[in-house]
C-alpha cells in the first residue's frame, strides 16, 4: 500500500484489534506512528512489531478519557515528529445490558471512552493537522452508530454521537477551507478482542455473550478492515462501511427507517443471549 510516505500518524487504541492493524498498515505505507493505549503490554506489542519492519514509532501509555492528558499528549507528539497528518480515534469498549439494569457509571464510562475519547483526540490534534498543510481525521464509529439494538444503549449512544459529530467536523472543515479530510468509520463485525474485552451489567453472562460475537458476528479480520479504512482516507471519504455485513445492515436500514427495530428484534433474539435477566 502506497500514499502515506513521511506523514505522521496517530492511533489511540493500538494495543489490539482495528488499532494494531491500521498501526502496522500504516507503518509497511511509510508512516510515522505514535501510538497509544490504555493496556501498556499490548502497546509494547504493537511497537515491537512496528520496530521490526523499520518504523518510526513513539509508544505511550494514554488513556483517552483523560482530556488533559489528552491535550498534552498532542503537544508531545507534535514536538516529536515536528508535525502531525492524521488522528485515528480509534480506542473503545463495551457494556452490555438493558438500561433498565445498567448503572450511570457504566453508561458514563462507556460514554467517556467511546465518544469522550473521540472529542478529546479530535479537540487536541486539530491545530496541529490544520498546520500541517495535509491533516485528517478518521474517527471510528461502528454500524452501531447507524442503528440501535437493545442491550448497548450506551454504546449506541456514543456511537450516533462520534457520527454526529464527526459528519458535522467534515462540513466545517470544507466550509473553513481547512486542509483536513475527515472520515466516519462504521465497522460490522471485526475479530478482534472487544467483546472479551467488554463488561456486563449483573445476572448477565458476559462469557456467553463475547462468544456469540466471537462465534456469530465477528466475520472480518482486523487486517482487512486496516486497509478497507486506510484505502477510504487515501479516497477522503466521509464514510466507510467495514465488511459485508455493514453494508447489507445500511442498506436494511436505508429501505426499512425505523421499522428496522421490529425486523431486527426478531432476528437477534435467535443470534444473540438475552441483554436482562
Ligand atoms: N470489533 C468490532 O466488531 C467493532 C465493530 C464496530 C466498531 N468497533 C470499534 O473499533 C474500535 C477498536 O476496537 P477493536 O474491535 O479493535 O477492540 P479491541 O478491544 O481489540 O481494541 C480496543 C483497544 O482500545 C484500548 N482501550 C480501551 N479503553 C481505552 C482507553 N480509555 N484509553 C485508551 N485505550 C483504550 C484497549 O486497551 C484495546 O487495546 C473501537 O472503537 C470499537 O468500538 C469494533
């Protein structure tokens, strides 16, 4: 893969899964990486692996999160590689169960990381990649920030959020004249660790749920979806539908409107556990 010679990359979330993967594809096209995650021994990993194909990367442990941190991760990068090209918003996680039995604090956690995480990255690199003359900003959503199923209203909600927000980043950044592509990420179903990754609300079985995804949704390998995403910041799309499942699922949603909450109730209730009790 070619086009990314001498930019410099972010990934937040690189200790794993999408993050890894667009890590390292980014790194065979010619970028410069830093990377980050909250999970310092998969971010070692990641660098390890960077390393041994000749990149040059900075690894740091940064919670996405943590706004501060956040802001002075940015300058740090910056003062690194003396620019910066691309932000890959990328770090997430899950929590299942209705919200009649979730918790505020894990629908706020949810919410902190998923859609904080994304406003944080994109808040503190856009000076930088407005400088660098050739920015973007790549913010991963998910099909289910397209629609909504019942056990991950949070993650439904900060999913709609990131696409919101990032649709709304794109027209802004046309309307200013600012060089910054902006690009809205919907993945399917990715093989990677999420759902193992992802907690439950009590009386759930978060085992049984993470191998219903692992067994039942999962279908395109994170390799794969690295470079479906990467070939759609080469194009600067807005959106990017990862797998085929994504595009069968907008497309139903696209012809049904809402009365795809009735078809897909009927559907889920045969490929995934229940999401209460
Ligand atoms: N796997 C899928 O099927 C799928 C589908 C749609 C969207 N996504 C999205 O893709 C992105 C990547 O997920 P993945 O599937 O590779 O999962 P993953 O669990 O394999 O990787 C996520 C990474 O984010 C890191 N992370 C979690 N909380 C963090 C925090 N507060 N700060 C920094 N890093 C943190 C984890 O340590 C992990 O390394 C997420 O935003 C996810 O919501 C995934």
């Amino acid at each position: 893969m070619e086009g990314f010679a001498g930019k410099v990359a972010v990934v937040t979330g690189a200790g794993s899964g999408i993050g890894r993967a667009l890590a390292i594809e980014l790194g065979r096209s010619g970028a410069k990486l830093a990377i980050s995650d909250i999970d310092t021994e998969g971010l070692a990993e990641t660098e390890e692996k960077l390393k041994a194909i000749g990149v040059h990367v900075k690894a740091d442990r940064l919670n996405v999160a943590e706004r501060e941190s956040f802001v002075a991760y940015a300058d740090a990068v910056n003062q690194h590689f003396g620019k910066v090209n691309q932000i890959y918003n990328n770090a997430g996680i899950a929590h299942s169960g209705d919200i009649e039995i979730c918790h505020f604090k894990d629908i706020d956690r949810v919410m902190d990381v998923d859609w904080g995480g994304v406003l944080n990255g994109t808040k503190a690199f856009l000076p930088y990649l407005i400088e660098s003359g050739d920015g973007h900003v790549v913010n991963v959503s998910s099909v289910f920030g397209l629609f909504s199923v019942p056990g991950q209203a949070a993650y439904n909600a900060a999913k709609f959020a990131v696409r919101g927000f990032t649709e709304a980043l794109r027209q802004e950044m046309i309307t200013a004249g600012h060089p910054v592509g902006v690009t809205c990420v919907h993945p399917g179903g990715i093989k990677t660790a999420i759902a193992r990754n992802a907690t439950a609300a009590e009386g759930l079985d978060a085992e049984e749920m993470a191998k219903a995804f692992d067994t039942r949704m999962a279908r395109t390998s994170p390799e794969r979806a690295a470079r479906i995403i990467l070939d759609a910041v080469r194009k600067n799309k807005a959106r990017v539908l990862v797998g085929a499942d994504a595009k069968v699922l907008d497309a139903v949603i696209r012809l049904t409107g809402s009365g795809y909450q009735a078809l897909f109730l009927s559907v889920l209730r045969r490929v995934t556990p229940p999401s209460h009790p």
